[in-house]
C-alpha cells in the first residue's frame, strides 16, 4: 500500500501492532472496529491510536480481509483525499 509506504516509522509500527492484534480478536475494544455508511457502506474501520485509521473490507466473517485505505481520521474517510 503506497500510502503506507508515505508514513513515519513511528505510524508504520502503529499500524503494524493494531494489525496484530487486529488478527488475534478483530473486534478488540482498543480497535473501535466498526461499520461505515453513505459512500462507504459495506467496509469497517479500525483506529490504530491517535488520529490513525485503516478501512477495509471483510468477507466471510473475517475469514477474509482487504485494507483498503490507511491515513488520519479525515484521510480515510474523506473520497477527495484517497491514499492508494
């Protein structure tokens, strides 16, 4: 993922260790994983602390899982300013 690639070192190892615990238990209360709706209905979101965010999309009830989006708070859930 090429917005990943973009962030510090400090925010990569964020996302790193959310996604760890993130495959343990995804629904872990310090991921506040949730449901999204309007434009992206039908994907989720995790906080990996502070203002980071990943968005994904899961099928299978987690049996399969594609992150699709990775930034701050208004970075992933803002169309206009989409990371790939």
């Amino acid at each position: 993922m090429k917005a990943f690639s973009k962030l510090s070192l400090k925010k990569q190892t964020k996302i790193k260790n959310t996604i760890k615990i993130f495959q343990n238990n995804p629904h872990d209360p310090r991921l506040n994983n949730h449901a999204l709706h309007g434009k992206d209905a039908g994907k989720r979101a995790i906080s990996a602390g502070g203002d980071l965010r990943l968005v994904f999309k899961q099928e299978n009830n987690y049996q399969l899982v594609i992150f699709v989006r990775v930034g701050s708070h208004n970075q992933a859930y803002n169309i206009s300013t989409l990371l790939s």
